[in-house]
C-alpha cells in the first residue's frame, strides 16, 4: 500500500512567488498552481504558473501516448522544462541581443 498523495489548487497569488519549473516571477494577482503533497516519503510543496502545469499534463499524455518513457518516480518539476523540449512539445524563442532590441523599444 502507497502512501503516497498529492493535491493540486488553483490560487490567486497576494505576493510573487517563483514558479518552480520555469522560475518565472508569479505576479500578485496572477493565478498559479499550489501543488501539494507525499512521495517516497517526503512531504513536497511548490507552486508552478499556470503554463507549466499545462506543459506537465501535456508531457504526461504524449508519454502515455508513445510507450511511457518517464519513469515511475514522476515528472520532476526542475526538468520540466527540457523534457518538454525533449519531447518537441515546446521551444525556446532565444532572447534578442540588445543592440537590436533597443532598434525596435
């Protein structure tokens, strides 16, 4: 028997928070996600943007999808981002140098 757990809440943010897989600044006011929970053990608590959490149900469907390659431990938030990638669900617009983003403010 697991006892293992996790609770997800959607919930409006009073103060910024950073969002633990892309470390983006959680704005007051914005909705964000409070995750939750126990595995292996351990007592976990993040919160993630709301991209994030639609990136990590995305992940999850294209794994169940295509032969589940994550393994049993879960979707670390930390990697969130690269498996996203890995998987070609998203990209990286690469930042502008400055030189040319001041030719366009």
């Amino acid at each position: 028997m697991s006892d293992s757990f996790q609770s997800k809440n959607i919930v409006k943010a009073r103060s910024p928070h950073s969002c633990e897989c892309c470390r983006r600044t959680i704005n007051p006011c914005e909705h964000y996600i409070n995750i939750a929970g126990k595995w292996d053990g351990d007592f976990y608590a993040v919160k993630t943007c709301m991209g994030c959490d639609s990136l990590m149900d995305l992940i999850w469907q294209f794994d169940a999808d295509h032969g589940g390659w994550l393994s049993d431990d879960g979707l670390p938030f930390h990697e969130v981002i690269e498996i996203g990638e890995e998987f070609g669900l998203i990209c990286r617009i690469p930042d502008r140098p400055a030189c040319i983003a001041a030719r366009f403010a």
